[in-house]
C-alpha cells in the first residue's frame, strides 16, 4: 500500500516494500528482532496475537524507517504494556493495538522504560491506518486487576490519570504524518501533538492530517495540538465524561472539517 503526502514535493511512502518479512509472535521474537526493528532496512513486520511483558513493568523498542508494520488480520497484532518509538521515515503501520502501558514510576514495581503506547519521536511521512488505542479510566495492573492509590501506600490526587501517559504522542519534529481511520477509546490523555507549550523542539514542522478517526470515553488530548498546522477531517468524538475535545495552543493552526462532537458540554 502507498499513500501520497504534500509537502514541498511529492512523497510516496513504500513502507517495508522490497524488504523480508519478520514474524512476531511473542515477546522473545520481537526482543530477537529488536536490531532489525530500530535499523533503515526495508522489513515487513507482521504481528500476530498480544503480546506483553512479564510482569508490571513496562519496555520499549525503538523502530526506523522504511518498516511496515501489520497486525494479522485474523488474530489481530496487539502490544501490551509495551512502547513503540519511531524515529525514522517511511514507515506504515496498521491493524495494530496498542495501549495499557504503565507509566507511573512512584511504586518501583511498575517503574518501567516506557511513557507512551506509540510516540512518533521525530519521525516523518508516517501512515498509521486501522488501529486501535485503549488503555483504562482506572488503575489495573498488567494483569487486569484494579489498583487504588492506597493499596500501594501513595498519595497523589492524579493517581488515576498518570497511572497511563499518551496513547499516541507526536514531537519534537515529527512531520508528514496521515492518522486514519482509527479507534481511540478509554483513556484520560489519548494524543499529544509537540511535546512542551514552551519550548517548541522542532515541532513548527508538524503537518498532521486525522482523517474518519472514532475518539470515545476519553478524558483529554482528542488531540492536543501544538505549534504547527493540523487539518482534521471526519472524525467523530463522542463522551459521558467532563473532559475536553480538541486543543489547540502554543500557535498550533488547525482546519476542522465534517467532525462530529457527541455529549460534549460547551462552557462559556
């Protein structure tokens, strides 16, 4: 699959076309393709089942450009409680989950690696296409158990929205990149778009299209948006809670378009 970006010139992203294909069907298979992954060389990455860690803490696995990563389609590729950073360009990713990554690191038995369920760090021309980003409005342990802030001896009023970060987190530079056709649902901080409203690392740069993406339960970031220039088109945001849609500051220009905005309350 190919899709066309605009910038200065046309771009044609050809993913991991040409490149062999990499099967991963546990957490051993991808901590033994962990070089190939984060490396420039063309591979078709196909993502069977979930995978997750083995215990609360969570890692991260860095990947470059030119890959296209696929869940299967039967048996849908999902990672749990396991990161995904990409920096390099070319990349296409679809049918994938990701998400119940644990990022609060005050208890040290779930102080892992990662922060975010995707982060594209710098990345460009990246297509992300028919996935799925879930994590929980409560607390649970990697193992679906719920956890209150007094069952682990802290005492933080945020407890509930810092047990997860982001969902998908787009920064420092990242550009070029088409958001489609995606579901994001039961989060309280689903997606960031440039990393700090002071300083801007680059993220000037961003030109970002969501395109017929579903935004459901979530508490905040359906996205927040900074610095560059943004055009959401078709999407439908719907929610019960008291939260916020789309966010803009820090400068960021966005076009929205044919959105839908279901239960959200207006305040004046």
């Amino acid at each position: 699959r190919r899709v066309l970006f605009r910038s200065d010139t046309t771009y044609t992203i050809t993913g991991g076309l040409g490149g062999e294909t990499i099967t991963i069907a546990s957490l051993d298979d991808l901590k033994n393709n962990a070089e190939a992954l984060s490396g420039n060389t063309p591979y078709i990455v196909k993502i069977f089942g979930t995978i997750t860690t083995t215990d609360n803490k969570s890692i991260r696995f860095n990947v470059g450009s030119n890959k296209s990563i696929y869940g299967d389609i039967e048996n849908q590729g999902r990672l749990k409680n396991i990161e995904f950073i990409v920096h390099g360009e070319n990349v296409i990713i679809r049918n994938m989950m990701f998400g119940e990554v644990i990022s609060y690191d005050t208890v040290p038995e779930y102080d892992g690696d990662a922060d975010d369920a995707l982060s594209l760090n710098g990345a460009t021309h990246v297509w992300l296409d028919h996935c799925e980003f879930q994590s929980h409005l409560s607390p649970q342990d990697n193992s679906g158990n719920a956890l209150a802030a007094s069952s682990l001896g802290v005492d933080d009023e945020k407890f509930d929205k810092d047990w997860y970060d982001g969902l998908l987190d787009i920064k420092n530079g990242a550009a070029f990149i088409t958001i489609s056709n995606n579901y994001f649902h039961d989060h309280w901080k689903a997606c960031l778009c440039g990393s700090s409203d002071t300083t801007e690392n680059g993220d000037k740069k961003q030109r970002l299209t969501f395109y017929a993406n579903r935004w459901e339960e979530i508490y905040s970031r359906q996205p927040k948006l900074r610095y560059g220039k943004f055009h959401i088109v078709n999407d439908y945001h719907r929610t019960t809670l008291d939260g916020t849609g789309i966010e803009c500051s820090a400068g960021a220009n966005a076009y929205v378009q044919n959105s839908v905005f279901d239960g959200f309350k207006i305040q004046v």
